[in-house]
C-alpha cells in the first residue's frame, strides 16, 4: 500500500533522513520505533508531503506521491495525526470534527462517520458542544484521531498517541487503534513507547539517526536483545 524507497530529507546540512526504506501492507500496523530526534516525525512528514525529500521515492496505492502536494496526498485517504494533537482550540469537539471532513461533500456518509466516532470515543459524543481547549490531554487524543478518521483514512499515519499521557489511558489508546484496524483502516504508527508499539504491530522497524537498523515483525522486534537493551530498559 505504502513503499517508501532510499527516502533522504536533509534540514540544511543536517541530513534527518539517510536513505531509508519501508513498506507498509494493506490491513496491516506498522511500527516505527526510535529515540528522540531519530528521525521518526521526518519520516511522517515526508511521507504527507510536509517536508522536501531531497532523494528517493514514495509511492501510495501505486501512485508516486514523492512529489506531491499534502492536500493531494490527504486527498487520497493518507491521513496523518499529528504529534501534540493540533486540534483547534476556540472551536468544539463537533466542529474539530467536521474541519476533519472539510474536504467531503457526501453529508450522509458524514453523519454515519460521526455516530462511528462516538460509538468508538464515547467521551467525545459527551463532549460534543464543549470547547476542544477544555479537554484532557488524553480526551485531546481520541479527539485527533477521530478527526482524522472522518477524513476517511486509507492510511492512518499516527505520531506518537502515547505522548504525555498515563499508562491506562496509553492502554485504551492503543486498543482504539487496533479496533481502528480491524474496521478496516491500515496504520502506520510512530512511537517512542517502543513496547506498546511492538505488542500490537504486525510489522515493525527501528529507526537510529536517520537509518533503520532493524526490521522484523513486532514480536521479533520485542525478543531481540538489541532492542530490548536499547528501548525496552533492559
Ligand atoms: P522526537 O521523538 O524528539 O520528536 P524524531 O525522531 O521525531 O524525534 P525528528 O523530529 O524527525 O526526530 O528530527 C530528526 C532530526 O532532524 C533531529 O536531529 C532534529 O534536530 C532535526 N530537525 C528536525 N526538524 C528540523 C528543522 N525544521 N530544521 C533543522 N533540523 C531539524
């Protein structure tokens, strides 16, 4: 569904990204793990053409999309929540999210999508006409990735969810996404929280300075020795 290809972004002289290659299957979750500053939000934002490559290709559903525009590439169901949420405060829950189907014109498929997001994010249907401000971080969350699921993701690209949040609200954060996925919707998940990340996806990658240095499926990436050294404390 998604093949990333020898992908450089470079950041003047600093080169973020050093050539890196990933692939991700449709129904799948795929994980890419890494430190701080290895690179995982550059990846992000190359693939939704937020940031310049300056080498390789991406390609989405067989179309090259190296070149193209963000609103072409969300266009064609790539979706991305951003890292710290960037919902729109001053406006509420129902409005965030109606901004996430703006570019839809089909209103009944709207309103199905929305009784969906409140059936998965019951809190939010609670929350409905209050300020998107006055949410807790992790109601802040659930509000951003259902924002993104009423653009109709293909492709759900997700920047750390865990971040800032409690370990039992990381819990239920990382059962939406996989209920999200078993409705149907790929995701390619990007994560600092490297066991939460490994446990539920199928296909995972480490990334170190801008290269991966291993790849394998979840469970492989959670018993190996490198990993569990290096972000598994041990
Ligand atoms: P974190 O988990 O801390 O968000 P990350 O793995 O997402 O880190 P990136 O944000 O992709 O890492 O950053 C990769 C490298 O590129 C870092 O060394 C960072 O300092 C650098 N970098 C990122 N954005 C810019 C920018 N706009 N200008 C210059 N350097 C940048």
């Amino acid at each position: 569904m998604l093949e990333v290809k020898d992908l450089h972004v470079h950041y003047g002289v600093i080169e973020a990204l050093k050539g890196v290659s990933l692939q991700v299957e449709q129904g799948k979750i795929v994980s890419l793990i890494g430190a701080n500053g290895a690179g995982k939000t550059t990846m992000l934002h190359a693939i939704s053409g937020i940031v310049k490559k300056s080498g390789g290709s991406i390609a989405f559903l067989g179309n090259d999309i190296t070149k193209a525009k963000a609103k072409n590439i969300v266009e064609q169901g790539l979706i991305q929540v951003p890292e710290g949420r960037r919902i729109f405060t001053g406006l509420t829950v129902y409005e965030n999210l109606m901004m996430g189907a703006f570019l839809r014109k089909d209103k009944e498929g709207i309103q199905k999508d929305l009784q969906r997001c409140y059936e998965l994010f019951p809190i939010l249907s609670e929350r409905t006409n209050q300020d998107a401000a006055t949410l807790s971080g992790g109601e802040q969350q659930m509000l951003a990735m259902a924002r993104a699921l009423m653009a109709q993701p293909k492709l759900l690209l997700l920047d750390e969810p865990s971040m800032g949040l409690a370990p039992i609200l990381v819990k239920e954060i990382f059962s939406i996404i996989e209920e999200i996925n078993k409705n149907g919707t790929t995701i390619l998940l990007i994560e600092q929280n490297a066991k939460m990340a490994l446990s539920i996806a199928d296909k995972a990658y480490v990334l170190e300075t801008g290269n991966i240095v291993l790849e394998g499926s979840g469970k492989e990436l959670l018993n190996s020795a490198n990993v569990q050294k290096a972000y598994l404390g041990g």
